[in-house]
C-alpha cells in the first residue's frame, strides 16, 4: 500500500511537469499578455584565447656613445633630448695632426698614382720595363693604404651617430679630456619598441610570430598600444619553466619610454565562434543553458537549451556546442523565466543601444 502511494505520487509530479508548458500557453490568453523579453541574435563574431603577462620595454636600438681615442673635445653638435639622423656628427675631438697627416698623404698618394702612369705609358712604347712599372705600382698601392689609414686616423676622431633616433643627456662639455670608455650620451631608436615578456612553456605550441599584442601602461590609463610577436626565445628557463618573447610595438608619437612596466594581454588562436551576450547565460550546477525563441511559432515558447561555453571576453563568450548561427535568445531576464514560458520580443539586442534603450523602445519598430 505504501509503495501504490508513492508510484501515485511520481506519477502526479511527472504529469504536472509534461502539462506545465501547456497550462502556460493556455494561461496567456485573451487578456493575459505575454512576458516581454529582450533577445539577441547569435551569430559569428573574431575572437582569441587571451594571455596576461608583464613585459619590459626596450628601444629598437640602444648604444653608449664612447670615444675611441684619448682626446679632447673641441666641438659639440647636439643638445640634450635631441633628435639626430644617422651620420650625424654629434662630437669632434682635437685632429690638427691627423688632419696635416691626411693631406700629406693625400700628395704621397696623388704622387704615386701619376709615377705609375707616366711609367705604363712608357712601357706601351717600349722605353721602360715592366718591372719599374710594377714597382711603380706597388708605390701607388702603398700610398693608397697609407691614405686610408690616415682618414680612419681622422675619423676616430668624429663621434658619429650609427642609427637615427634621439639622444640623452649630454654629460661633457668643449674642452673635455674624454677616454675610451667615458659616455658621452645615450643615442635610442624609440620609434619602435621592443616589448619582452614571459610566459609559460606550456603555451609555446599555440604561439605564432605575428600574433597581437595588447599592451596598457598606468601612464596612459585610457590608452592601448598594440603590437606584433616578433621572436620568440631559444631557451625555457629551467627553474621558472616559461620562455622569453618579444613583440614589437609602434611608437611615432615617442611616448612610450626603454625600462617602462606594461601589462599585456597576447592573443592566442584567433578565430570566428559564435558569441552571445554573458546576460544569457542561465548556470544551474555543472551546466550551462540559455533560453531559446522559436521565430516561426505563435506565441513565442521559451525553449530550455544546454550549452557549452568556451572562451570568455568583456560582457560576451564563446558557445561551442548547442546553438546554430542565426537562432534566438532571451538576452535580458533569462534568470526569470522558465522553459515553456510565453513571451513577446520588446527589442532586439544588436549591441549598438543600450539596455535602457532598448527597453524604451515599441515592440513593433524592434521585430522588423
């Protein structure tokens, strides 16, 4: 008898929630108006897996100007903060001997050249032999090496710029005694920086060269910088187990400084996935369901659908499996309703208006 009582009892639950859907149809009659929802339609949307890290800028190029000679500085071509072309001299030290040298090697070699030419001359009319005309050669290739070490001699004596970009502080004066080894100035490239960062090892394998690269700095709260993978490192780090990778990042304007913190997010395995509104996503336990419209019924029953979720971005995320481009879904007020519910569209949520908008709207300029 006790089990006839509990068989009776399932029996009754089960019928309630096979005509619960029914009684809700019938319950929204004449008189009884629909709930009105707002929906979304789902469709495709260019996504990626995100990575955050920290990373260290670096200017494109970085060198310490340094004299190659013990001189002293007579001129200098360049104040602080100031931005020079490649080539540029920026230091000239004291060269009255090497510049005497180099004009009496410039005779020497003048010289040489018209010997050996007065001689070959002679030895196509047969009035000398081919062995002066080989010494006389060897005279004018002398002299020649003898001219070019006198202007290397010269040139040690210039401070040249080796690549265009901007110096730093200038930290002589004219009539400096400089050394080698004494920084004469910081000369950067900064019109690209070079932005390293670690991640784990584990991530290698999805990591391609030309992947973004999403940079924020406390400097310019409001702003973000992207740039592109360039390289990636050789070697994993054996206590850390993460990997070393560079990204190169823009900078026309000069705003970005060598040495400044950034956080970073690099986006991993970009692709096209269907994305809805976080809004529509109903948790109940382990799973995920979100409230599904039949367009082509009358009156619009809501429709219990399970989901699987990928990927999560700012207010939307990725669904894998249990929708199909195209169908809609309550995207305000799922969490309220119930499978079976009859409903009307207020509005569709195409991601332009906002939500209070939205619900100003007339339903009959949003279903068109």
């Amino acid at each position: 008898m006790k089990m006839l009582k509990i068989t009776t009892t399932l029996a009754m639950i089960v019928l309630l929630y096979t005509i619960a859907p029914v009684y809700r149809i019938l319950a929204a009659g004449p008189g009884m108006p629909a709930t009105a929802v707002i929906a979304e339609r789902v469709g495709y949307e260019h996504i990626a897996d995100t990575l955050e890290a920290l990373g260290t800028l670096r200017a494109n190029e970085t060198v310490r100007l340094t004299p190659g000679v013990s001189e002293i500085a007579t001129r200098i071509h360049f104040e602080d903060g100031q931005a020079v072309t490649a080539g540029d001299v920026l230091v000239e030290l004291t060269s009255a001997e090497e510049s005497a040298m180099l004009a009496e090697a410039e005779s020497l070699e003048d010289e040489a050249q018209r010997q050996y030419e007065r001689i070959k001359s002679l030895v196509t009319q047969s009035t000398a032999s081919e062995s002066l005309l080989d010494e006389r050669q060897r005279e004018w290739r002398t002299a020649v090496a003898r001219l070019e070490a006198a202007r290397s001699r010269l040139q040690d004596r210039l401070i040249v710029a080796p690549f265009s970009g901007r110096v730093g502080l200038r930290n002589i004066s004219p009539g400096t005694l400089v050394s080698p080894g004494d920084i004469i100035t910081t000369l950067v490239d900064d019109s690209r920086m070079k932005l390293d960062f670690s991640i784990p090892a584990i991530y290698l394998n999805s990591l391609r060269q030309g992947s973004i690269v999403e940079a924020t700095t406390p400097l310019f709260p409001k702003r973000k910088f992207v740039g592109t993978v360039s390289s990636v490192d050789n070697t994993i780090d054996p206590v850390t187990r993460s990997i070393v990778v560079r990204a190169i990042i823009p900078n026309e304007n000069h705003d970005l400084v060598p040495g400044m913190l950034m956080t970073l997010n690099l986006l991993r395995e970009e692709r096209d996935a269907l994305v809805i509104s976080e809004e529509a996503v109903v948790p109940r336990g382990e799973h995920t369901f979100v409230l599904v419209l039949n367009m082509g019924s009358e009156p619009l029953i809501v429709e219990e659908r399970k989901i699987t979720l990928g990927t999560r971005i700012p207010g939307r995320v990725e669904v894998r499996t249990g929708l199909a481009e195209g169908e809609t879904i309550i995207s305000q007020g799922a969490l309220k309703l119930q499978p079976g519910a009859v409903v009307r569209i207020q509005a569709i949520d195409d991601g332009t208006r906002s939500i209070n908008e939205l619900i100003r709207l007339r339903p009959e300029t949003t279903q068109k």
